[in-house]
C-alpha cells in the first residue's frame, strides 16, 4: 500500500474529526478516505481509529501514532517546498535574529539595502541578546558571536571575524590610572557583560603567553550598548567588541588599554536549519550580509 497516502489521510481524519471532513480537506471521496485508513490500520497491525455511529475517537495507540505523522508528513512537505524554492528568486517572510548590540550597531543599517536589492522578500528581525532556540522559534537565520559554535545539527556560515578592545574613560584614567598588564585588572573596577560564562574573568594573549584574569566591579549587564554608556560614565573598565566602541575610540571618548595584550577575538556567524538555509531568501541574505561585513573589514 501507499503509505504516505493512508498517513495522510488518517491525519486529516484525526484533524476534521470525520470521514467525510477529511475527504473535503484531501478533495476525495469519503470511501477512499476510509480505504486508505483502513489499509493502514492493516499495515501497521493496531486499530487507529475507534469507530461509533456518532463520533471518531483515537485510540492510545492512535494518539501516539498520530504525532508522529504529523512531524514526518511537515518534513515531507518543508522539503518539497525548498526544492521547490531552490528554482525560484527570494521571496517571502524571512525571519532573522541577532544579537541586540550587533543589530543596532551594524545590522539595522543595512537591512534597508538588502530589501531594495530583493523587493519580494519581507523581513521578521528580532534583537535580543538571548540565545534563542533556532527551530522552536521558527527562525530562518539567526546571526551569532563567539570565539566559535557548539556542534549541532544547523547550517554555520562565517560572516567575519573580529577583536576585543579593552578601553576605559580619560576621567576614570585620571583618576585610577591605566593597567599596565592584564594582572592590573585585579585592583580596578570592571564592566562585566553577564551573558559571558563566567562573566568575571577575562583572556589576554601576548607572543603565545595566555593570561585569565578574575575581574570585579559593582556593574554587570546583559547588553554591550548599556555597559558602554556606563563606561562613557567613568564607572570603570571595558572589555567589548571593537565595534561597540569604535566610534568612541576615534573620537577620543573613550582610550584604549593594555594595547600590546590582546583579549580573545570573535567571530559572526550565520546558522540556519538544513531545510530553511536551501531557501533563496535565507542563501540571499546570509551572502548579503558576509559581502557587507567583508566590505567593512576592508576598509
């Protein structure tokens, strides 16, 4: 027998709560709907369905089969779909996540352009410094920072790669004085990103000798754009992505420190689900983005 064809329609059977429902939902007739479950149910040797003259019931072993019909019959179909869209331009809802600093920062300006270059596809984009869980939420491209990503089963791109910088106010300079090793940070007062784990302790690297030094300080928060107004402040010293504090650098606001050490650098990264990365609008995007921020490297 078919048994993609009785799954389906012992699906739609459970779901319309009737034959003649589900005949309507697959545009057959009742007697074939009733067929192909009872071909089924001879298939797989158990009773799905418990049948009365009023109503449908699963039965326990119905409940069970039935979701994993469900799971296997959406697989089928997500993967008919993006072999179907592997023919066609970008188009569609695209949802995206980013980390909150990274998308103000450098994403949300260059989102405008890539809707001009592709017009059909409508963007979703969620910024949250949150990891989030790329297949519950149904996110097509989530973008990622770090030394580098755990093993799973979703599609990684790398975008770029990056540095930290460690930087502090010319006033709280005046006042504390600059490190002049990473021991140093020891005795000053340090803003901690608390998303890190452990969100204390920092890593310097100089000429193949590492360093970790534990850090302190009265302020930790979960969002780099917050910690550096804390710094612009004078409350103490910054470990961050050079892009957060770029701008700053150059205009003096904030100055750089321990400049012959280097703290662990980053790197961005595009992940996907297989079956949400073989799309145009997801492959499109993840290009776009690799482009710009390569085009910003190299300046």
């Amino acid at each position: 027998m078919d048994v993609l064809a009785g799954m389906r329609a012992f699906r739609a059977v459970a779901e319309a709560g009737s034959y003649v429902g589900a005949g309507r939902t697959l545009a057959v007739s009742t007697a074939w709907v009733s067929k192909l479950v009872l071909q089924l149910e001879e298939h797989l040797g158990v009773q799905l369905l418990v049948r009365t003259t009023r109503r449908l019931t699963l039965t326990d072993a119905g409940r069970g089969y039935l979701e994993r019909c469900v799971r296997i019959l959406d697989d089928i179909d997500e993967s008919e779909r993006a072999l179907s869209d592997l023919q066609s331009a970008p188009r569609g809802l695209l949802r995206v996540s980013a980390p909150m600093s990274f998308g103000l920062l450098r994403l949300a300006a260059k989102l405008p352009e890539f809707l001009r270059r592709f017009p059909d596809v409508e963007l979703d984009v969620s910024f949250n410094d949150r990891r989030v869980d790329v297949i519950e939420d149904g996110i097509d491209v989530a973008v990622r920072i770090g030394a580098e990503l755990e093993d799973s089963s979703l599609v990684a791109r790398k975008l770029a790669e990056g540095r930290r910088v460690v930087c502090a106010s010319k006033d709280y300079v005046r006042t504390h004085g600059a490190p002049k090793q990473p021991r140093d940070l020891e005795k000053h007062v340090c803003l901690r990103y608390s998303l890190h784990e452990p969100p204390g302790r920092w890593e310097f690297e100089r000429r193949g000798e590492r360093v970790q030094v534990n850090v302190r300080g009265p302020l930790r928060i979960d969002n780099s754009i917050a910690l550096r107004e804390a710094a612009l402040a004078g409350v103490g010293v910054f470990l961050t992505p050079d892009f957060v504090v770029e701008g700053d650098l150059r205009a003096g606001k904030l100055v750089p420190l321990l400049e012959t050490w280097h703290p662990s650098g980053y790197a961005i990264f595009a992940v996907s689900p297989p079956s949400r990365f073989a799309t145009p609008k997801a492959r499109a995007f993840v290009d776009f983005l690799r482009a710009a921020l390569g085009s910003e490297r190299s300046r």
